[in-house]
C-alpha cells in the first residue's frame, strides 16, 4: 500500500518502498501516487535509467508537482539528453516560483555548445584496480597508499544489505 510504501521511504528503505510501489502499480491501485513515489526512491538511489523511465511517466499524470519537472529534467541531464532537459527546465521554470529551471537550462546549453571543438587540457585514465561494479568513491592518499569508500566487502551475499541503496555498507579499502 502507498501507507507502507512511505514508511518504508521515511526510514530512508528505499528498496522495500520499491518493492510495494512496483507491486502497487502492477495491480494498477493507487498509480497517480505510486508513480511519483517510485521515482523519487529510484532518485533517492542515484539510479539514473529507472529514475528518468519513472519521471518520464510522473510528468504525464493529471496532477504534476513542479519538482517533478524539475528532477525529470535533472535524470534527462544526468542521461545526456539536454535538449530535452533543457524544455523540461523550462517547463519548471513556468510552474515553479524560485525560476532556478532557466539557470539549469543555460546549463545545458553550454554543454550543447562549441567546447567540444576545443582539444582536451586532461586525460583521464581508468584504474582497473580500483574500478569495480560496486559503489566506489572518494580516493585520498594515506600513508603511502590509495584509501577509497567501498560497498563491495559487504556486497550482495556476503551480510546485511543498506536499504537505501540496496546495497552493502560502505568500508574503506586500500
């Protein structure tokens, strides 16, 4: 239910609220409420493909908040799409009182632009040993070594799982 579905969301256990949002929708109950809710938690995870799939439904829907223009716009963005997030900016902007979507929509128009024709300052390089599936974030030099943040020592099957991402709790790792 939409009730269990926000408890769930209220203790940050984005997972389970997806599990009954998803189940909601299935049975076609509630979906003008489970619809946004289930973007927001797939938000929440940072996961961009269903946070884009899920607002891209949101802002159908007969009663549309403005910040869910706004966070569509943003997972359209974060997709490469700034054509598109830059109309949905836009479309915030006419519904919202704070009018932060024309800033964002500038934004994606200075990604659209001629930068690209410039050569690169920078390359940037893939540490296969570093890289993983898994949530790996934030390196710093300790003692002589590379220290970063890590979910993958407490990945799936190897002990709890954090349920606002779903995933293992974080470590340190060098």
């Amino acid at each position: 239910s939409i009730h269990k579905a926000q408890k769930a969301m209220d203790r940050y256990d984005y997972t389970e609220a997806i599990k009954i949002l998803r189940k909601a929708i299935d049975k076609e109950k509630d979906v003008e409420k489970a619809v946004p809710m289930l973007a927001e938690c797939y938000r929440r995870q940072h996961d961009i493909f269903n946070t884009r799939a899920w607002y891209s439904r949101a802002v159908t829907l007969p009663e549309v908040k403005p910040e869910t223009y706004l966070y569509y716009a943003k997972a359209l963005q974060a997709s490469g799409d700034y054509g598109a997030a830059r109309n949905f900016f836009l479309k915030y902007d006419s519904v919202s009182t704070d009018k932060k979507g024309s800033f964002f929509a500038r934004n994606c128009d200075s990604v659209t632009g001629n930068w690209k024709d410039l050569p690169p300052a920078y390359e940037v390089k893939t540490v296969d040993k570093i890289k993983t599936d898994f949530s790996d974030f934030g390196p710093v030099f300790y003692k002589g070594k590379v220290v970063f943040a890590s979910d993958y020592a407490y990945g799936p099957g190897k002990g709890k799982t954090y349920g606002w991402p779903g995933r293992g709790y974080l470590d340190m790792v060098s």
